[in-house]
C-alpha cells in the first residue's frame, strides 16, 4: 500500500539495469531505426533474509515494440502474457534460480533479459525498471537506473515534401488546384524544384501500366510518403464525386510519374472527403476523413502489387478530452512518431493522438500561439520538430515540449506557396516522462517535527519528456500517522474541495491534476510546467511517519503505468517521505530548566503559543525513570506574548540527584513530555547527559556569575543539527535540549560557549 513503501538499503539489495545492441554488437548506447536491444535487469539480494513478492514493473519504452518471446529469467524463457512482455504493465514476480515466485534469496541474484526493436528514426530512447516486495516484513519499492539509447536520424526522413499549386499565392479557388510536388526549405520556408508537375507529368495505371491521358492530381490535400518504396501516396479531395482512387507519385521513376490503383478507392463513401494522410512507423499509411468520420488503413501488398484497404470506421474520442471533440474538428493534417502513433493537428490547432488499434482518440493541448485556419499541410522530423503550412504563404515550426509555433518565413512570401498538404518520413520518440518529489516542511518554519505540530507536504510533478502528458492522476493515501486537515489541499496554489470530507486525492484512484492553464489531467514538459499538490496534516507525538504518492497516466494503449513519488533529500530514486515525531506535542519555543536554591529545585520553562494546552503536571524521580507527580500548574494562554513559569518543590529536597519533567497536557486531553532535567548537589562544574542520548540532551552548569550561553550540537560532518542562546544566573543550573527529530543516529559535537569562549566541547552518541 502506500503511504509505507519504503527503500531497502544499499547493503541489502543491489539492483541495476543495462542495454546491448543486438544488431550492432554495441553497448547500446546508440542505434538505427530497425536495431535490436537487449535489456538485462539484475537483481542481487545482499541481506540475510529472504526477499518475498519480488515484483519488477518494467514497460517497454515509447520508440520500440517489443520481440515477442524474448523474455528470460535466469536464463529461462518466461512466457509473454496475453501477447504482451511479461513484466510489462502489472508487473510479474521473479525469483532467484531453484527458488518460487517471487523470492530472492539471501546472497542470491535473479536476471531478467528482454529485447525491443527500435521503430524510431529520431530522438532517445529511455528505460527503467522498478522492484517491489517484502524484506522483514515490510513493504519497499525500489528503481533502476535509467539507460538511454540515443538514434541516428535518417538522413532521408528530415527532407518534407509538400503539394502546392501553380503559383506562390494559389489557392483551391485557382483552376490547378494543388498539383505540384516539391521539397520544403525547413529554415526559410520556401519550396525547392518541381520534383512532380501533376498537370504535364506522365500518369500510368498501376496494375495495367496502361498510360492514363491528363492529370490524377486535382486538388490533393493529403499525401503521405512512404520511405520504404520511396512513394508519395495521394488521393484527391471531392466529397460528393466519384470515389477517389488510392494514387502515388513514383520517385523512383525516370522521369517522375504518378500511377493511380483504378478501382480501389480509398474512401467509397463520397460524402467524406480525405485531407490528412500520413505513414506510421508501422509501416503502414493512414488517412483520416475530414471529421474523423472513417480511419482508413492502406498498404500495397508484397506479393499481389495491389493495395489493401481497411476501413476502421470514426474515430473514439477518449474519456479524458471533455468539450473537445474530434469528430467536430476540421481540416488539419496527420503525421506519425516513432511507437506506431498518430497525431492530429486540426485547423482549431488543438492536437489530438490516435492510436489506430483501437481509434481511441486523446486531447493534447492547443499550439499557442496558433497559426492560421486552413492549415492542411504538417509533417514532422526525426528531432521532433513539426512543420504547418496550408492555404496562405507561411510555415510555421511547433516545439511540442512547449506547444508554441513560430513562423520560419520572417514574414517574406517570395517562394514561399500555399500547399495542400506536407509529408515526410520522420518517426522520432515522442513520449512524456514524469517525475515526481515529495517533501515537507513543518509550518512553524522549524527544520524538525514535534507530536501535534502541523506538516504541509508538497508533491511536485514534472514531465521530462518531450510532449505534452494527457489522463495523469495523482493519488495519495494520508499517512495513518497523521489526521489530515480539512480543505487544506490546493494544486497550483489553488485550493481544491475535499471530497464528501476526504482530501481530494485519497479517493480511490486518485485525481486528474494539471498544469496551469492546461485542461485536467495535462502535464506540460519542462520545469516551468510542473505541477504542485499541497496537503496538510497534523502529527501525534512518538511516530515515524512515512508518505507517498503513486502519480499514473494511461500509455498510448490505454495502459496504466505509474511512478512513485520521490524523497530528492535521499539517495537513489522513488523513496518514501519519512520523518520521525518528537515526544512533545506542539510546544513552540519550549525553554525548560532547573536550579538549586538551598537545597530546593526550582523549575523554569517558558512556552510560546500555549493556547492548546491545558496545564502543566510537573514529574520528579530520584532515577530517570519511574516519576511521579509533584505539582500542577494551569497554562495561562497568552498567546503569541509566550508564557513562563516556575515551579519550587518544596517536598522532594533530600535527594542528591533529583530528575524532572513536565507533562504536557492539551486541551484535547492529549499529553506528552518534555526532556529531562537533572538536578544534583554534588559539585559538577559542566556534565552532559546522557551519553549515548536519543530525544533531548541534559545539560548540567554550575556558574560562578550570570553568563549568556550558546548550545551548538553539530553532525560527524560539522553540519549545525542544533543551536539556542539562553541567560542564566550564577549557581548551578540544568538545561533540556531537544534533539530535531530528523537527526540520525551517529556520532554528534556539543559545544557549550559564553563571552569569553568554548566551556565545554564534548563527543555524543546519538542512538
């Protein structure tokens, strides 16, 4: 569950990730697009104790598919689930050689090998992988490192073509319509030579070869190229004529030629017209009618040289887009990445991905600043970079990771032409990447916690990816440790409403978060997007409170995938929050001593901010333990003003040593107490107690005039944990110091200084 997930340490488990080319025999460090890789996770078990529920989630990463089959655990083949890599999505159990599922034995290791292919041309690719299990009876999740695999763009894949008409400044309205196929110029905007002249060019048809008289290109507002047979695949655009035939421009062809499948038309429905196509890195072309009405399939078969055509039917607006509708989108043009995805930019300029297996179809943002309607020609490079022409003469370059569009043409139009559509090769990684940090602060600014004090955690949440995360959830379970304080959450610095009194992101599930300005559940990359959950608790005294929150969002097939939110103030990656509570329950600025008077103890503490308490039980023993109640006093509850009292027992004046302490009672009837004064008649000069210590420090000063002192506790490392200043008068004196709770066990520096210097430097052991 979480909320107590945590870390083991490093001296009990070791677990690591590596990549191979396969195809290359390289490290995998780098690949091409068709390149095998080869992941090996090991997972070594250093501790004495067996590892139960070993469970490792690890999915395959965006720019590769996986080899089915390939999957091995120590050295045996695990069987694929459900089609699937087996560790994938839910995750599967591993287990050390001669051992059950899920347990890995002391001193023992388990190795987990499996390869993708990569289908990407452009970009990096990522991977980690994460283990959760049982080690002495508690729950922990620990993670890989990541490995990065960064490929060598094709060449041939950054060049754009694009469909223009007879002149710079045509239009549809012109009598040529869009015929014309060029390159374009990707820093200028401009277009290269007539590679095809669709009005005098030679026409065939593809089966018979059979010369066709006059043009096949009339109007073409979507073409898409195909790398493989260095075709540009077209179809007209006419809703209500006779169905247009699936058509190409052959490249390879001396001279240029367009060749048109009779009889096979893309679309036969002829009320839908098809102005976006585009290749995915599938292999296969895409077209999309002009409302989403029809997603149609294409490919030429190997064997026949004819095509095959399926038509999928509308696109399936995902649960996520709200009032955005792409079934009520227009114009606009496709373009694929490098994990078999599609992406549509419509004339609104809002940008949708396909996933054309199931046509589901998910919202991701508006380019901003938007370039003008119309915009039927996109393509993309294998960087990323996305190129928007259309009927006006500009072209626009889109950033993804920050959804802005800049014009490239610095506002010249010589050369520049309106299109009917743009096509290119590039599939680069296109994928978002969450990370997420968890820490806490105590609001009454100290860097330690006391029972009672309110904590406010705050969940940063930052997509490191490259575009624009779509259906993220957050969920956090409020620590049991802790009472969660009623409408206290906010995201964004908005607050948000608790739901029927749960804090809103408790809810089975979780709850959609965003970045501002972005629709619910839309992360945008780059730090200056993350988004900031707050939450507040209060704590009870004595406990180790242990946090954290599991961030999800769905993959491009609708699979869940998660990550854990991490502690950035410890080592390694997606560690639980965690701190320890004092004994003392919200007691600000507690200042508690004693002196010795003839023979009688008098006892001083001072309290800022005591409304919530309601009095004070003073405890005295003559060992440091086994107290008893000596005196009682009401607080006095002055506010911010502070409070201060003393005590004289008059009782307890026989005993050499005398111990004290308060318990502090609130309101609520809740109590706890305060650290322990020691009081002695012998001569003691300067004493410190106890030593090895584990909450408070005793202190013990016998003074020959009134001094100012300065405690100052510092770590092994000379780091400052502790420091207060406080007055005293000649005589002997006993001071608690409390010990941040955050502080860990190890070796400690008490240094004790007046006016004239250091009293006293002594070395501590901290329990």
């Amino acid at each position: 569950m979480l909320g107590v997930l945590c870390k083991v340490q490093a001296q009990t488990l070791n677990i690591s990730k590596s990549v191979a080319n396969i195809t290359t025999t390289g490290d995998g460090t780098t690949a091409s697009q068709s390149d095998v890789l080869q992941y090996t996770i090991i997972v070594n078990n250093l501790s004495a104790l067996n590892i139960t529920s070993a469970t490792v989630f690890d999915n395959i990463p965006a720019g590769a598919s996986y080899v089915a089959g390939s999957t091995t655990l120590n050295g045996i083949a695990a069987a694929d689930v459900g089609g699937a890599m087996p560790f994938a999505i839910t995750g599967g159990l591993i287990n050390s050689p001669s051992y059950g599922a899920g347990i890995l034995a002391p001193n023992a290791s388990a190795t987990i090998t499996f390869r993708v292919k990569v289908t990407a041309n452009g970009g990096s690719i990522s991977n980690y992988a994460t283990l959760q299990g049982i080690y002495s009876s508690a729950n922990f999740i620990q993670g890989t490192n990541t490995v990065f695999t960064n490929l060598t763009a094709d060449a041939g894949c950054s060049v754009v073509y694009q469909c223009t008409a007879i002149t710079p400044e045509g239009s549809p309205a012109d009598p040529l319509y869009y015929r014309f196929i060029k390159t374009l110029d990707k820093s200028n905007g401009q277009g290269g030579p007539i590679l095809y002249d669709g009005e005098n060019g030679p026409c065939f048809d593809a089966v018979s070869g059979a010369v066709i008289a006059g043009g096949l290109m009339d109007y073409v507002a979507a073409i898409a190229y195909d790398k493989t047979t260095n075709r540009i695949y077209f179809v007209n655009n006419y809703a209500t004529n006779p169905a247009q035939d699936l058509c190409y421009v052959d490249l390879n062809a001396s001279p240029v030629c367009a060749r048109k499948f009779t009889g096979y038309p893309l679309e036969p429905n002829v009320s839908y017209s098809i102005n976006r196509m585009a290749f995915a890195s599938d292999g296969l072309g895409y077209a999309v009618t002009s409302h989403g009405d029809d997603l149609i399939q294409f490919s030429v078969s190997t064997v026949t040289g004819l095509p095959v055509i399926t038509r999928l039917g509308p696109l399936i607006n995902d649960a996520t887009n709200g009032v955005n509708d792409v079934l009520g989108e227009t114009g606009g043009d496709l373009f694929g990445d490098g994990s078999g995805k599609l992406y549509l930019i419509a004339n609104s300029s809002k940008l949708y991905k396909i996933n054309p297996a199931t046509r589901v179809t998910t919202f991701l943002g508006g380019i901003n600043p938007s370039p003008a309607s119309s915009s039927n020609s996109i393509a993309i490079d294998p960087a990323g970079n996305v190129y928007i022409g259309g009927s006006y003469q500009d072209v626009y370059k889109v950033n993804l990771a920050t959804m802005g569009g800049t014009s490239i043409t610095g506002g010249a139009i010589s050369n520049v032409w309106t299109s009917g559509d743009f096509t290119s090769c590039g599939f680069p990684v296109l994928s978002p990447a969450l990370i997420a940090n968890k820490t806490y602060r105590n609001t009454r600014g100290v860097p330690f916690v006391v029972g009672g004090d309110t904590v406010e955690y705050s969940i940063e949440v930052t997509n490191t990816g490259n575009i624009n995360a779509p259906g993220v959830k957050l969920f956090d379970s409020v620590p049991s440790a802790t009472a969660y304080i009623p409408n206290s959450t906010a995201m964004n610095g908005i607050g948000i409403a608790d739901n029927s009194g749960v804090m809103p992101f408790a809810i089975a599930g979780g709850q959609y978060i965003n970045s501002t300005g972005e629709q619910s559940g839309i992360v945008k990359p780059g730090a200056g997007n993350k988004v900031v959950v707050t939450f507040r608790a209060k704590t009870i005294a004595d406990m180790y409170v242990c946090n954290q929150s599991r961030i999800t969002l769905l993959d491009g097939d609708g699979n869940t995938i998660f990550v854990n939110s991490d502690d950035p103030a410890q080592p390694g990656s997606q560690n639980a929050t965690c701190f320890y509570t004092s004994g003392v329950l919200a007691t600000n600025s507690l200042n508690f001593s004693g002196s010795l008077a003839n023979n009688q103890s008098l006892l001083k503490w001072t309290l800022q901010e005591d409304d919530n308490i309601a009095g004070y039980e003073l405890e005295y023993s003559e060992t440091p333990d086994h107290f008893k109640t000596t005196g009682k006093l009401t607080a006095r509850h002055n506010g911010n003003i502070g409070s201060d009292y003393q005590f004289a027992d008059k009782i307890n004046t026989t005993a050499d040593s005398r111990f004290y302490r308060l318990k502090i009672v609130q309101q609520n009837g809740r109590y706890t107490y305060s650290g322990i004064v020691f009081l002695s008649l012998k001569e003691v000069g300067m004493n410190v107690y106890p030593n090895p210590f584990h909450k408070e420090i005793n202190v013990q000063l016998q003074l020959k005039m009134a001094e100012q002192l300065r405690f100052r506790l510092v770590d092994f490392y000379g780091k400052e944990v502790y420091t207060s200043a406080q007055s005293f008068s000649a005589g002997y004196h006993s001071v608690s110091l409390n010990v941040p709770a955050g502080c860990r066990p190890g070796m400690y520096v008490l240094e004790v200084s007046g006016p004239k210097g250091r009293l006293l430097q002594q070395k501590l052991l901290k329990k």
